[in-house]
C-alpha cells in the first residue's frame, strides 16, 4: 500500500485513537445495515381477492374524483373537478346546475341523505349544491367558504356542512329548512375543519387542522382531546364502536394502546386520508400519492399462523390503478369498494376466482397439479413443486432441475413427480428416486389400485411401473397406438388415451380412442362419479359408450364444449375448466343430464369478469383439483387459480330499473311516467338502465308494450330498444332487470306511451274518407243506373218505333191488300145470285176476312199505343188465354202504389210471366197459382208461385240444355232490363219465380 504524503501524514498519537474509532463506527453502521431489514414495514401484499375493474380518462370516467356517493334509487354519483357526475356502471351522465347557475362545478364533497336528496359540497366559494326531484339547485347557505370539506347527516336528518378555508363560523347546519351556523361560542377552536363523523352513541367528532374536537349527547359545546394530529386527518369507526383516525403518521385507534392490531404505519406525510370500514370489518384508507390500502380486521388479533405479516395489502398504479393519487372511497349496497382517483374510477368486488399469489405466474411450461386422498394438493411449474395443505399457504418442496412432465397421486399421501431424466417419489418429507425409460416424454401418469404406474409416452409408447421395473406395452417403435393421457376411474382402474391405433383385447386398462368419441376429437379425460367422461369441441360424453346415446351436444350445453379438467367435491358439486372458463354445476344435475340428456341443467359459469386472468391450459393429466379444506385449484396457461366455494356469496339485491330517455328521431324526450310524443311517430328508442353495480355486462333486460303484442322479449344486455309499426294510440312499456346472478327485480318500470293521430290518421279524417268513398261509389252507382236507365229508354223508344213502323207497313201493305181482296170477293158474290150455295161460301169467307182485318186493326193499334199501366190486367189476359186446368186457381195480386213501366221492362215482364204460367199450366200440375207484383220504392218486384211438382235444382242448372230454352229465356230477359232473376223450389214442393228490377230502371218518369 504506498504511503501518504508528508503533508497529509497525521501524528501517530492522532492514528492510535482514530484507527480503532474508525473500525467501530464501521462496524456499528454494518450492524445497523443488518438490522436495518429487519426493522423496515415490508412491502403491503397485492389484493388477490378482488377483481378490479377502471375506468380511466378514455373510457368516459372523469378526471380527479375528490367523493363518491349513493342515492337510496342506486345511482353512483360521481363528484369531481370536472363536475358532478350520474353513474349507473355503464356510462357517465353529466348533471349540471339548473339555470341560470348552469356552469362548470367543481365538487369537493358528496352526502347522500336517507330522504333520497344529494348533498354538492362545491369549491371556489360557491358553497352548497341539493340534487331533489332531477334538479341541480343551490342550497343558499349563508357565507359560503372557499370551499367545502366534509358534509354529513345527523340523527336528525340535519346536514352539516364544514367550510374549509377559514377559522370562524366552520360549521353550517341545515334542518327542516333553515340554516344556522355555528360561531366562537361553539366551543371549537379557530382552527378549519377538515373531516366530520356522527358515532353511533350520538356522539359528534370534528377533525380540526391539528386538534380533535367532540360533542357528546346532550352537550351544547364542543371539547377538544389532548391528541395530536397532522392537518387533513379523517375518522371512521368500526362495528364495535371503536373510533380510528388516519392522518400522516398512519392509521390508529383513538383511546386504545399502540399495537400490531391497532397501529399501522404507512407512508402518508401529506395527509388527505379518507377512511372506510368495510361490512366484513376491514379498514380501507386512501394514501394520497400511494394508492389504496386495506388492513385486515383491525384492532383483531389473527388466528392463522403468519397473518400478521399479511394484514396490509394494497392497490397502486402499478398494479393496474388508474393512479396512485387517490381522493375518494365509497361501499356500495352490494358490497363494492369504489376508489376515485386523479385519473379515473376503479372498483374492487369481491373476486370469485383468486390468483393463488404464492405460486410463479407465467412458467415456462405447463403446470402439473394433483390432489392426495388426505386434501393435500401440489403443483408443479418448469423450476418447483409446491404444496398446499389443507388450510394453508403454497409451500416450496422442491427444485426440480428441468420441468415437470407429469405429476399424479401415489399411495394415500404422497405423488409421482416426472422430470425429464427421473421419477420422484415425494410423500410428508421424504423423496424417493426412481430411474425412468430412457428417451421417453411422461404425457400423464397414473397410479391404479394394483399399484402400478402407467405412463404414456406418446411415440415411445406405453410403459407402466411395478416395484421397480419399468415394463413396455408390447408394440413397434415409432408407437402405433400414441398414448397420450392418463387418468383413474372410480374403481381405481387406469383409463388411457390413445391418438392412434387403441391396443385392442383384454388389457388391465380401460383403453380410450381419441378419434371415436361422438364428443369430437377428445381434449379432456375427465373422472367423474358418474364414470369417467370424454369431452370435445361438441359436447361431453361418456366413455366408452359405442352408441354414442349418452352425451351433452355444445349446441344445447356450450359450456360442455372443449372440457380440459374435472373435479367433484364431497358436498355435491362438479366443477371443471374449459374454454368457457370455470364451470359449476351439481353433480346429481350432472349424473341425470348423462341418463337423459335432455334434462335441464343447472349451472354457472365463472369467466374474466369473476377474476379468472387466463384460459385453460390444453396439457395433459388432472387441470383441476379438489384439497381437504374445499377449496378447488384450477391450471391455467398464466397462473394457478383456486375458488373458495364456502365464500362464493350469492348478489341477493334485485336491480332497481329506471327509465333514462324516449328518443323520437333526433328528437330526446325526459322518460317521465307519462310521454306524449309527437303526432304520427311509428318508432321510438327507449333507453333504460339498471342499478346493478357489482356486474353491469351480466345484468339482463326483457321488456313488453301492452298495447301492441304484450309479450315479454328475450333476455338481453342491451339498453335500450327501438318499438316500431307503432300507430296512434296509447301504450305501457315495462321493462324489467336481472342481476349478476340472475335475481329478477321486483317491480318493472313503466312508462306510458301517448301517440296523437295526425290528421289523416284521425277518427274524423277517416270518417270523411269513409263518407268520400260511399258518396265516390253511390254517385259511380248513379251513373251507371243512369246509363242502365238511358239504354232501357233508347231500347224501348228503338221499339216504339219498330212498332210503328211494322204497324204502319202492316196497314200500307196487308191490311190494304185483304181489303182489296173482301172488295174483289164481294163483287163475285154479288155476281153468285144465281149460284146461293157458292155466294154463301164466299159470303162466310168474307166474314172471317173482315173479323180478320178487324183484328189485326186492333193489332196494329196496340203496337201504335202500348198501354203500360196496368200489368195486371195484362197478366190476367195472359191467365185466360193459357191451358190451365179447370180445377186449378190462378190469381193476381199486387201492393203497393200502381206505377206505370217503362214500355220495354213492361214488353219484358209479361213475356217473363207467360213463360212461368204456360210452365205453371203445362208441367206443374198445381192447384193454385199465384202472380204476386209489388210496387215498392227502390224495386219492383214480380213474383209467380205454384204448389205443384216443383223443380230441382239439377233440372234449373241444365237450362238451356237439350233444346230447353224456356227458364234460360226468362233469364236472358231479365238481364236485358237491369234485373234479378231467381228460379227456387224443390221436387214436390212447388215452384218460386222471381223479378226483382231497380225502381229508377222499372218505372217510367211522370211528366212534369
């Protein structure tokens, strides 16, 4: 060592003392440095046991949440520097203040009061903000402060109000509307107030800037506590009663000796605590700049070994908090604790599923897991094996030196542990070493009840282990049969698979075919009470079922698809792990779902959102494992989980469900028990929402509109739903919610729906429309009457003048020639007076030619004036000159006002009626015959009767058959004229012919 310099040298009497000084000031600071671990607070644990969910910035959460609240309707309420926000676990609802006061709030403070109202502590001296009947107004407190600190509610129903920011008049009181404020005379020192807490004996405690400050029951003044406190201290207590502070010292119990149950200390040196007991009696406590801690029973000693180090545990950016600067903490009625922080919202519930923190994430390879017959379970990853008695911590065993391949039970206590070049033994502290087939994989082991461990090799093929001699199953190498799995039954006979070519015979092991399973290639071999079962991506079957009848298809269970491990507890329950994630349902369920598959099944499914962070791990051997103490472990690819099923609490608080908004187009309408929208409206978006906290994404809604189907749709997530083919008229949508864990609430929300008519959708309107259409088609009616009418007319004056004209031809021509030749015959008469008989002859003759002429003068004058106004008389005439049979009696009757006829219906009419009585005369064989003519207002109406042999209805449809024309005659005349031709009767009981001819088409116009 080279020397020091002259200049630097110290006196030796200096060096003689310094040297041994130095030695020991450097052996106390190493002492000191060894101690110094010893000594330091370790690290708090993580808090496995809840799953956290954030909110941050970018999912809509607000930004630095100074409170957090309840209403007793089961809205969040939100309050930041942002503003005051409504949340019901899905979105975020700004709610500002109502005019003219609508601006930017910053909000300090939140009180939800047991009459339903919210309590705004705001800050920049705008004091007191009260939420009451979905209004946002001041509260007009007097001398608001620069801000406000706290608010909390009486007995009373009294709300107080500690305005921060000054050192007189801190306190304002409100009840039954008034204000007061509390001054010098109060007793409290002049110091701000930070924190206010009412205790359940009455008693009132004030958190001043470093004083602690009380009124007991019946007390007019405060009194303060010879204690010392840091500024920004808060209060909380626990069931007992006990009163526990938390300031920048840490958190303690007041009035109570210091100990490891009832002091804690924790980096908090800038104060801002926020303190909360939670219902299981642990202490939460925000840190300001560290995250969020919780103290496990506090002011309790704890039973189990090693607790007390394990009684903190925290939560902090690090691990997923959406920041370490925390402001705000809150319980909700379901149990969730809510955190608010510089950068968003998180929640922790409760978790289900538990990442077991005492077992390695992420190995390397596969985990290896395996339950003995005593509870005792042990895991293996790629570097360890571990156990876990019952009741206990993961413990390390062992070291492996290369990753395990395969572990499974030996014996009642202990398992086999295969490592890439030996086979271990390890049962309480003892291991044993066991040589291993050269250049074989273990794909799974098993032990059965003969004692022999099979292990399948994959293309080494299949060996198994007794005493110890390693035996291989007789085949060739490569392995034709590609073992790949194994597992016990429940008679502790080994169960095999194979992917290739099962060994087929008798074989002391049940042998599976990966291939032949109706469940699809097999992914899991799962032991079960109900006989070891197979399952793949279509479903979950028995094994070794050729049939393929007993099986649950995916497309029914899809939960059943893809099952990679299965355990059954002894209290009932079947729990497996697959793609779906964990899988719950009772065993018994299971067992009569395998007999008749088309059993329902009850069951549950626990995923990510039960605090399950990875999938199962498609490796072979167990995947799931039940310990003595109930709890399950599950292997998945990222850590090694385990649920508790004694401390799985069902969510038992049905959701309350409110209406948000009734959306119109772009039109938003308030979801107020009554809406009218606008007239006309067909579709309508009604947006609702339901108040379960703990699970939102689980929460389902049905709903229905009386009114229009009525029937209730389909559970769905969806909030909000669109009604449409609405029409005019008014409705009841009800809507109803189902929590988490499926508990429908109690009562629906309704919500009437009123839809005015527009004007062509009006009663009146179509009305109108109605009467428009009638007088369209009564005036369409007209025309064509009229038109009926004029053809009739033209018609009969075209035959008017054809008679005429026949007449007029009649009389130039015949009449005028047979009068020439009587003339003519009556000069030869005259010249026959010698001849009488010839004279009389021709004398006779010209008499029959003269009654001739006369009637036909007579014809010729009916043609030229057809007389019309008495059709019975005219039917008469036709009666005497018919053949009827002396004994039958024919009448003509009539009713009504005689009407004189249009000259063609009249024409028409007694040919119709001669017809029906020559029938009558020649066929009928009647006794009475009857002509009925009624003259009525709108219709003539003709009708002719007989009692004879009558006609059938076949005969009357063969009119016109055969050469009978007479019936179809009658039919064609009577469509000429406008008119309703009927024929009706039957064999033997007479014969009915009808007329029926429009009035205004029947009757001729009177003159003027």
């Amino acid at each position: 060592m080279p020397s020091l310099p002259a200049s630097l040298a110290l006196p030796a009497r200096i060096t003689r003392w310094l040297c041994p000084a130095l030695l020991g000031l450097l052996g106390l600071l190493g002492l000191l440095a060894a101690a110094a671990p010893a000594r330091a607070t370790s690290p708090p644990g993580a808090l496995v046991e809840f799953k956290h969910v954030a909110w941050s910035l970018e999912r809509g959460a607000p930004s630095r949440i100074n409170s957090i609240d309840q209403t007793p309707d089961g809205f969040l309420w939100i309050g930041s520097v942002e503003g005051l926000f409504r949340f019901d676990g899905v979105s975020f609802e700004p709610v500002p203040m109502a005019a003219p006061d609508a601006q930017r709030l910053v909000v300090s403070r939140l009180r939800a009061t047991r009459a339903g109202d919210l309590w705004v502590g705001l800050a920049r001296g705008r004091g007191v903000a009260r939420f009451h009947d979905e209004r946002l107004v001041d509260a007009q407190m007097p001398h608001p402060s620069r801000e406000v600190n706290d608010i909390q509610e009486d007995a009373d129903g009294g709300v107080w109000v500690a305005r921060g920011g000054r050192s007189d008049r801190q306190l304002a009181r409100f009840h039954q509307g008034a204000w007061q404020e509390l001054g010098p005379d109060s007793g409290l020192p002049a110091q701000q107030v930070w924190d206010l807490h009412f205790a359940r004996d009455g008693t009132m405690w004030v958190v001043l800037s470093n004083t602690l400050a009380l009124r007991r029951p019946g007390e007019v003044r405060f009194s303060t506590l010879p204690v010392s406190i840091t500024p920004r201290a808060s209060l909380s207590e626990d069931a007992e009663g006990g009163i526990w502070i938390a300031d920048a010292s840490g958190t303690r119990a007041l009035q109570r000796p210091a100990t490891a149950a009832t002091a804690f200390a924790h980096p908090n040196r800038f104060g801002g605590t926020r303190l909360l007991f939670d219902r299981h009696g642990d202490l939460w406590t925000t840190t300001w700049n560290n995250g969020v801690m919780r103290i496990r029973a506090p002011g309790r000693v704890l039973a189990t070994s090693g607790a007390e180090g394990d009684r903190i545990a925290s939560l902090n950016a690090s691990a997923g908090l959406t920041s370490d600067q925390t402001r705000a903490l809150f319980q909700d009625r379901e149990g969730n604790v809510w955190v608010g922080t510089e950068l968003g919202l998180d929640l922790l519930r409760p978790a289900s599923v538990i990442v077991e923190p005492g077992l390695p994430p992420n190995s390397p390879t596969s985990y290896r897991l395996a339950a003995t017959r005593d509870g005792t379970v042990y895991v293996a990853d790629a570097q360890a094996l571990y156990v876990m008695p019952p009741g206990q911590p993961p413990r390390r065993v062992l070291a492996n030196g290369s990753p395990a391949e395969a572990l499974c039970a030996a014996g009642a206590h202990g398992v086999w542990l295969f490592l890439a070049d030996r086979v271990l033994r390890i049962e309480g502290g003892t291991v044993q070493r066991r040589p291993k087939p050269a250049g074989a994989t273990a794909f799974g082991c098993a032990e059965d009840r003969e004692g022999r461990l099979w292990m399948p090799g994959l293309e080494r093929g299949l060996h198994w282990l007794q005493g110890d001699v390693w035996q291989r199953w007789l085949e060739p190498l490569p392995s034709p049969s590609l073992p790949a799995n194994a597992a016990l039954d429940r008679e502790g006979r080994a169960v095999l698979l194979f992917r290739g070519r099962a060994p087929p015979g008798d074989t002391p092991f049940l042998a599976l075919d990966a291939t032949q399973s109706r469940a699809g290639g097999i992914e899991g071999l799962l032991p079960a009470d109900a006989g070891v079962l197979v399952s793949g991506s279509l479903g979950l079957a028995r094994a070794g079922d050729a049939t393929g009848a007993v099986w649950l298809s995916s497309q029914t269970h899809p939960w059943a698809a893809s099952l990679n491990g299965l355990a059954q507890t002894a209290d009932g329950d079947t729990w497996a792990i697959g793609d779906a994630g964990i899988v719950q349902l009772r065993s018994s369920d299971l067992a009569g779902a395998l007999r008749e598959p088309g059993v329902a099944l009850p069951h549950r499914v626990l995923d990510f959102q039960d605090g399950l962070n990875s999938f199962v791990q498609k490796a072979p051997g167990a995947q799931v494992a039940v310990g003595g103490d109930g709890r399950v472990w599950f292997l998945t690819r990222r850590n090694v989980v385990r649920i508790n099923p004694a401390a799985l609490v069902s969510n038992r608080l049905p959701p309350p469900v409110v209406l948000r908004s009734v959306q119109v187009g772009e039109q938003v309408l308030p979801a107020t028990p009554q809406v009218t929208l606008p007239a006309g409206t067909t579709t309508v978006r009604v947006a609702f929402t339901a108040l379960s906290l703990t699970m939102p994404g689980r929460v389902q809604f049905r709903h229905r509109l009386a009114g229009a189907d009525g029937t209730w749709s389909a559970a769905s997530p969806q909030r909000s739903t669109l009604l449409s083919d609405l029409r005019p008229g008014t409705y009841r949508f009800e809507v109803s919610a189902c929590n988490n864990d499926g508990l429908w609430s109690a009562q629906t929300a309704e919500l009437t729906l009123i839809i005015p008519a527009t004007l062509t959708q009006s009663l009146e309107f179509r009305l109108a429309m109605a009467a428009l259409a009638a007088l369209l088609l009564y005036g369409l009616y007209l025309m064509r009457l009229r038109q009926i009418v004029a053809r009739v007319r033209e018609r009969g004056e075209e035959r008017s003048r054809e008679r005429e004209r026949i007449a007029r031809d009649m009389h130039d021509t015949l009449l005028q020639s047979v009068q020439g030749l009587i003339l003519r015959l009556q000069s030869v008469a005259d010249g026959l007076q010698s001849d009488p008989p010839a004279q009389q002859a021709i004398n006779q003759a010209l008499d029959r030619a003269e009654a001739v002429l006369v009637e036909g003068r007579d014809r010729l004058q009916g043609l030229r004036h057809t007389d019309t106004s008495d059709l019975e008389r005219e039917v008469s005439r036709l009666i005497a000159e018919l053949p009827f049979a002396q004994t039958t009696q024919v009448s003509v009757a009539s009713q009504g006002q005689r009407r004189t006829l249009q000259p063609p219906v009249f024409d028409e009419i007694l040919c119709i009626v001669s017809e029906a009585l020559f029938n009558a005369a020649r066929h009928a064989g009647a006794r009475e015959v009857v002509v009925q003519v009624d003259y009525g207002r709108r219709w003539l109406e003709v009708e002719v009767r007989d009692d004879g042999v009558g006609v059938s209805p076949e005969k009357a449809a063969q009119a016109g058959r055969n050469g009978h024309y007479g019936m179809l005659g009658m039919r064609e005349r009577a469509e000429r004229i406008g008119g309703q031709f009927r024929i009706s009767g039957h064999s033997g009981g007479g014969t009915r012919v009808s007329l029926r001819i429009k009035a205004a088409v029947a009757y001729a116009r009177r003159a003027s």
